[in-house]
C-alpha cells in the first residue's frame, strides 16, 4: 500500500462511480494502471465490493436505533441468524461488556422497533439508544499506508 494506493482507495470511498480517467489525473497513472492497481486491491480483500448509499429517511424508516444484547456464549447458534436474517438490523458487532452484541437498526416505527426489542428479549437483556440525529455520518476509514 503505497501513496497512490491510499489516494484511489480515498476517492472510491467518497465515490465509488468516480471514473478511471478522473483517478488517473488525480494520481499521476494512466487509466489501465489504476484499473490494475483497483484489481490488485480487490484481490487482496482490500476493496471489499461497490455499495450505493441510500437514505433510510427517505424509504420510510424514519426510526434509527442502537440495540445491545446480552445473551450467553451458548446462545450464538440461535441468536447470530436470527439477526443475519433480520433485514432491519443493518449491522451488528461482537463487543466487550456487559453486552455481547451491539446492533444498528432501522424500523419505519417506534411500533415496529418496539415488536423487534420484545423479540430480542426471548434471547437476553437489552438496552437501547434512539438516535436523534447523525453527527458525522459513514465516511469510510482513513486509509494509511503501510511502512515496508
């Protein structure tokens, strides 16, 4: 991972449908050099796919909440699909603490939410955080480059 690596990775961050050509200028390569430097961090894992952003307010889930679960070690068979399927959960983590699960949500509702925590609460305890509004907002990670 180099300078120019970290720049394209930067770009695609803030715009995935930015074009070649636009990189290119923007790093000093031609397009078919960047085309292959984007290939070669695809296969390393690096880039990880292409996502559209879209704006859940504006699909009707106007409720965004974090959710923690406390469930036990035995209980990750159960409770792990159960949230893999849920399409309401947009992301879920494995954490430190008193909980081991921390869930970010999204419902049309309060009603809605409401059903899901009652469904959560078969699993373990809960606690959750309605979010207000969104301060900083997912702007990808700061991309550093490796010292060889």
């Amino acid at each position: 991972m180099d300078k120019i690596d970290a720049k394209i990775l930067e770009m695609l961050q803030k715009d995935a449908r930015v074009p070649l050509k636009q990189i290119a200028s923007e790093v000093y390569l031609s397009s078919p050099a960047v085309s292959a430097r984007i290939e070669r961090l695809e296969k390393e894992g690096v880039l990880q796919g292409y996502q559209a952003l879209v704006s859940p307010m504006k699909l009707g889930y106007h409720i965004k909440a974090y959710v923690n679960l406390e469930i036990s070690p035995s209980q990750k068979l159960e409770v792990y699909p159960y949230l893999k399927d849920n399409p309401n959960v947009l992301e879920c983590d494995c954490v430190t603490g008193s909980y081991s699960v921390i869930m970010k949500v999204a419902f049309p509702s309060t009603m809605e939410l409401d059903l899901f925590i009652g469904e959560l609460q078969h699993f373990g305890k809960t606690s959750t955080q309605i979010v207000f509004s969104t301060i900083v907002d997912n702007r990808g990670v700061k991309v550093m480059e490796k010292k060889s």
